[in-house]
C-alpha cells in the first residue's frame, strides 16, 4: 500500500469516527500551494457540501480524530 492509501484509509476512518459514514465520493490528496501546509493536504469542498458544514471545521474535525503513529 503506497503512502497516499494509507493517508486517505486514515481520513476515512476519522470522517467515519466524526459523522458515522463515509460519502461516496474520491478522496483526492494534493500537495499545499506551500509547504508550510504540510505534504500533502485533502481538499474538504466536497466533505463541507455533504456534511453542511464549513470546509475549515470538516477540516479540524478530521485532524482532530487522526492519531499521529510511525507513518
């Protein structure tokens, strides 16, 4: 499994974790305008427009849930 698979198995079992499903939809990782952004980063347009919620919160929310590990 290459590291983007694991990175978005990660913020799929944090969306389930926060609102107890996950949305059809792809998860799309790109990398930040800049990278003090960090690596990579997961655009929450489409989350926000499930969810009904800001982009900013789906965002925090989904951080908030992932627990740092070796990756």
């Amino acid at each position: 499994m290459d590291l983007n698979s694991l990175v978005i198995k990660k913020i799929k079992s944090a969306v389930f974790k926060s609102w107890g499903k996950i949305p059809e939809m792809d998860f799309i990782l790109v990398q930040p305008p800049d990278l003090k952004f960090g690596d990579l980063a997961l655009e929450c347009f489409q989350l926000a427009k499930v969810f009904k919620r800001s982009p900013a919160i789906i965002a925090q929310t989904i951080a908030q849930k992932i627990v740092p590990d070796e990756l």
